[in-house]
C-alpha cells in the first residue's frame, strides 16, 4: 500500500469512527428532546446498580442489562459482517452504532416503556437516564469489538454465559427481554415476578 493510499485509508476510518460518535451524539439529543433526565432522578452516578426492579435500574453506568447490550455488539458485528462484508471495520461499526441508537430511543419512548410495564417483569420501568442509554451503546460497542478480536467460538460462548447467568441471577437476559416484548408469556412473567 502507498503512503497516498495509507493516508486515504486512515481518512476513511476516521470519518466512520467519526459517523459513530455523531451517532451517539444523536442518540443523547434525541433522548434529551424527549424529556429523558441526564442521570438518575436520585441525584447519584453509579458505576453498577445491582438492583433490578428498583428505581435506579437503567439509570446509572451499568446494571444487569448490560450483558445484553454488549450481546448486541457481538449480534450487529455479525450482521455487519454479513451486510457489509468489504466494508471497513469503522463503517460496520458505524451501521452498529446506528441499529443501537435506534433501539435506544424507541426503548425510551412511551409505547416500549409502557409495553415492558405492562408484558414483562419491568412494573415499574421509567425508561433509561441518558447516562445509561448512553453507556448502554458504549457496552454495544464493547461487545462488537470484543466479537471483531476474539474466535466465533469464544464469543458465542461468552454470550451463553452471559444469558445463563442474568437468567439465573435476575431472571431476566436478552432472550427472556425479547421474547417478553414480542410474544410475553404467563408463566414466565410468574416465574420472573418469583410467584
């Protein structure tokens, strides 16, 4: 490769890194326009809230859920990978970025929050503070690059983990959220609620 065509690659990856973060950026003024509070309602900043059907779930750095958001950088780090399999590493990274930012402002609107109070074991669910959506898409980006670096077979095994294990702990993991939104069922809302 030539010094030009070196510098050319560079620019190019720095423009998508770039893409990224106004993504982000995006994410956050859209969230703020919606009314969502910068931090938690409770004045603090936490790196971990341990609880899950409290108040200051989704409200701080990271909770239980973030194992489910980093599954998500290593799901869109497969589809980009599928998608836009030419692409550079910051472009896919950049469709990733965009498919979380998305999910970010549509789980903060009314009509997801009120389907997770009224179909999952989230009765009181708020929404996110911004800090945490944010960090929510950070942990994405996390997962993507974690699932860029490390064999298929360790990324996937990460990912079992982690579901086994917030499904043990909290009874809850992606799975669980996901199938609860789309088709919610009885007997695991029941199970989830510790009836």
């Amino acid at each position: 490769m030539s010094v030009a065509e070196s510098l050319r690659y560079q620019r190019h990856v720095s423009f998508w890194f770039w893409v990224a973060l106004a993504i982000l950026v995006a994410q956050i003024l859209v969230e703020y326009a919606m009314g969502r509070l910068w931090i938690c309602a409770c004045g603090e900043i936490k790196l971990f809230e341990p609880g899950v059907n409290t108040p200051g779930n989704s409200q701080h750095l990271a909770d239980w859920y973030t194992p489910s958001h980093i599954i998500h950088g290593f799901l869109f780090y497969g589809l980009a990978f599928l998608v836009l399999r030419r692409a550079s590493f910051a472009k896919r990274l950049a469709l990733a970025t965009f498919i979380e930012a998305v999910w970010e402002v549509l789980e903060n609107s009314p009509i997801i929050i009120n389907r997770y109070r009224s179909a999952t074991m989230a009765i009181g669910y708020e929404g996110d503070s911004i800090l945490n959506s944010a960090m929510d898409t950070v942990f994405m980006a996390v997962g993507f690059l974690f699932a860029a670096r490390a064999p298929v077979w360790l990324t996937v095994l990460v990912a079992i983990v982690f579901e086994v294990f917030t499904g043990w702990l909290i009874r809850d993991n992606l799975a669980l959220n996901v199938l609860m939104l789309v088709w919610p069922v009885d007997a695991i809302k029941a199970w989830q609620a510790g009836v």
